[in-house]
C-alpha cells in the first residue's frame, strides 16, 4: 500500500489547498495518508474552519476533508504549537492527533513520499 506524508506549514490556501487535494489523490490511491500541521498551520484547524473554506476553480474542501478521513488518512498537529501559541486541545479540531515530532518522524519514517506545502 505505502505511505505518503504531508506537512502544512500555513492556513493559507496556498498551503491548504495542495496538501489536500494530493491528500486525497493519495489516499484514493490506497496510500496511508499522514497530514502533519505546523504552528502555522492552527488557525485553519479551529473547529470545522476547513470545511468552510472555498476558493474558486477548487474542489469542495468539506468534500475533502471527509473522504481523506473516510479512507483512514490521519491529521497530526505539533504539540509545540499549542503551547507556542498557547491554545487548549479543545480549540482545534477533535480529530487531530496532537503528537511531537519524534513521534511524526517515527510513524512515518517509512513514507515513499513526504510533501510539504
């Protein structure tokens, strides 16, 4: 099956965008998906903060987010960000994994593939 590994490093759509579509290109593929968020990253990850996000030409981000989840993908936030910009667990979504790097770099070690955006 394999692995491939993103890290969004912003909210920006410019970041958020790609890591999602090839997300989802990845995991319609059969992939083990591993979506890793940044400090910059947080504010797109307040609660359902993705699913509303639009930009013209682009696919439904609500659409994304729930068939990359459907097909198993798991989203990891950087522990480092909720203290750097000190905000609690409940303030960003509940599906996220909040892990350090050690344990990013571990579980996906083995990943054909490790895209940042």
């Amino acid at each position: 099956m394999g692995m491939v590994a993103f890290v969004c490093t912003s909210a920006a759509g410019t970041s958020i965008w790609p890591t999602f579509t090839l997300a989802a290109a990845a995991a319609a593929l059969g992939k083990e998906v591993v979506i890793y968020f940044t400090p910059g990253a947080v504010p797109a990850l307040e609660p359902d903060m993705l699913e509303e996000m639009t930009a013209k030409g682009m696919p439904d981000m609500a659409d994304l987010v729930k068939d990359i989840k459907t097909l198993g993908a798991r989203f990891m936030l950087c522990e480092l960000a909720l203290e750097a910009l000190h905000i609690e667990p409940d303030e960003v979504r509940d599906d996220l994994e909040i892990v350090g790097a050690t344990t990013f770099m571990s579980e996906t070690q083995n990943a054909e593939r490790t895209l940042t955006f």
